[in-house]
C-alpha cells in the first residue's frame, strides 16, 4: 500500500515538473504565456514548460542570469526581463533560444557586455538595453545578430559608439541613443557618417546629443559641421571625411599640418576648435558653380537675343523686298519690252 502511494506522488511530482507551472507564476495554455511578474523572484524559475512562447519575468529582483538558464525553454519568443537588478550577463546566458525575437533588458543594472552575449540568438529582432548602466559597447553583439532591426541604448552611460557596432547589424531600422553622455570629439567622425548614411537610407533615430566639449554641450551631433574636427589626428572615418570635400588642397594641408603635431609639435588630442575655422573648400565649389551658371546663363541669353535679333532682321528685310522692289520692277518691265519690239518692227 505504501508503494503504491509513493509510486502515485511520485507521478504527481512528475507531471508538476514537466506539465505543471512553476511556482508564483501563471501559465497559460491557450497563449503558451508565462507570468512571473510582481512575485519578488531573486533567479530566473526552473520548471517552466517547454512550449512557451512568451515569459514575462519583469519587475522582480533578479539578479544574474546563468548559462544554459533557458534550456527548458527553447521555442521562446518573447522575453521579458526589465526592471530586475540583473548586472552580470554570461556569455552563455540566452544558449539554445534560437527562435527568440524579442529581448527586453530595460531597467536593469547591466555595465558590461561581452562579444558574444547574444550570439546564439540568430531570430532577434529587438533589443532593448535602455536605462542601464552601459559604459561601452562591444564592437559586435554576437555571430548571428544580423537580422536585429531595433536597437535601444538610450538612458546608460555611453560616452562613445564604433560603427564597426552598428555596421554589423544589416537590418537595423530603428536606433535609440538619446540621454548618453556623448562626448563629441575626434572619435565620434565614424558615428556621424554612420548616423547621416543610416538616416539618408530611411532610418530611424532619435539623435545624438552632445554632452561634452563645452562648446558643443546640447548640440545635436548631425549639426555640428564638419570643418570643428579638422585638427582631429588621420584615420579612417577622417579619410572618408576627405572625399566627401573632394581632397581639396585646405583638407590635405589640414592633414599634413596634424601629421607634423603628431611626431612633436604641438598636439590637439583634446580636438578642440580652431578659434576661427576656414571655410571648406565645398562651399568654394558651390560658388563657383553657382558664378559658373550665372556666366553660362548671362552668354546664353545674348546668344538668344542676337539669334532673335538676326531673325527680325532677316524678316523685315525680306518684308521690304516684297513690298517695294517688286512693284518696281513690274512697272519698268513694259518699258523695257519696247525696245526690242522696235528692232523687230
């Protein structure tokens, strides 16, 4: 008898383990949902069906995320941890949620991330990492990340951004970077270009506000011209930066004047403005097409004018001869004839 009934809870516990649902939490069949919220959890809970698509785990004090932590739950969609007080993610976190679509990480305390924290989420699309305490970002968030169309960073603690990031991410269509400290000196080119390419392409973008030099302090990044970075040292986003002003002679000469700086004289790493920058060389480009086409249109009008002009005159030259030299030449016609009608009387 009492092996029957141990036999009889041993099933019991059984199923609780694999149909049941995990303990503070809500199951839903019809939506495969599980609700965790609100229920003070310090780790993410064991036991959680294998077919749900959704878990929602926010608003609890959970505060580190272990490897293979999902493995009960491969098919999940969506999932939901904001405001919890994770701050360390391993680089094998997510392992096995190779159908997740949906990552929400706000409100958290995270500070750092790996290169491949998310590498094993090849279906996400969106990442939310806002209201963190992010100082830096990899230069990529994993192998399989290309297919993310939304990225947040915005409320953290990001002073910069490598484009090398952002350009890893193919199918980005909305990026959210406001409330950083950004600091708008040399390195901050590349993210520039970045941003105009992005937003030129039908992008989505909340911006970037400057925080640091003083002098651009609540500028908007796109509206800073380029001519502030000019005593930036060389670099790849600076020669980019070059054939946008078509290697002018001012461009190089600013270049070769920031090379000498580096081997010894005096350097400008902290990219401060000129007191009274030149002018690009684009702007004397654009004058001169636009001198350029004034001349063009001022001898073009004068070549009409004297084409009508020989018109008019070819007509009423034409008009005279028909109206006066005709008649003429009718009238002395019979006259003419007289004389050779004489010599034949």
């Amino acid at each position: 008898m009492k092996g029957d009934l141990l036999l009889v809870s041993s099933i019991i516990v059984l199923m609780h383990m694999v149909c049941g649902c995990p303990e503070k939490c809500l199951c839903h069949q019809t939506s495969k949902t599980v609700d965790c919220r609100n229920q003070g959890l310090v780790e993410i809970p064991s036991h959680v069906p294998p077919e749900t698509l959704i878990l929602q785990l926010q608003n609890n004090h959970i505060w580190r995320i272990n490897q293979n932590a999902f493995s009960e739950t491969p098919l999940l969609k969506i999932l939901d941890l904001s405001n919890n007080s994770v701050s360390n993610l391993s680089s094998g976190a997510f392992q096995g949620l190779r159908y997740l679509q949906v990552l929400n990480l706000t409100k958290n305390l995270i500070h750092y991330l790996e290169n491949k924290t998310f590498s094993s989420l090849p279906q996400l699309k969106e990442l939310d990492l806002s209201s963190n305490s992010i100082l830096t970002l990899p230069e990529t968030l994993g192998n399989n990340t290309g297919n993310i169309t939304l990225l947040s960073v915005k409320y953290n603690k990001l002073q910069r951004l490598d484009r090398i990031l952002l350009e890893s991410l193919p199918n980005l269509k909305v990026v959210l970077f406001k409330n950083n400290p950004w600091q708008c000196t040399c390195h901050v080119i590349g993210l520039k270009l970045w941003l105009e390419s992005f937003l030129y392409r039908g992008g989505i973008s909340d911006g970037i506000i400057c925080s640091t030099p003083e002098n651009r302090k609540g500028k908007d990044l796109l509206k800073v011209p380029y001519e502030m970075y000019r005593a930036c040292p060389p670099s790849a986003a600076h020669m980019h930066l070059a054939n946008i002003h078509h290697h002018s002679s001012e461009h190089r000469s600013s270049l070769k004047h920031t090379h000498h700086n580096e081997k010894g004289e005096s350097s400008h790493s902290d990219c401060e403005p000129k007191p009274k920058p030149r002018p690009v060389s684009l702007r004397h480009a654009i004058a001169t097409v636009v001198i350029t086409g004034v001349v063009c249109g001022i001898v073009c009008l004068m070549m009409l004018a004297a084409a009508v002009y020989g018109c008019a005159y070819a007509a009423i030259t034409a008009k005279y001869h028909r109206e006066h030299l005709a008649p003429v030449t009718e009238q002395r016609s019979p006259e003419e004839k007289e004389p050779f009608d004489s010599s034949l009387a």
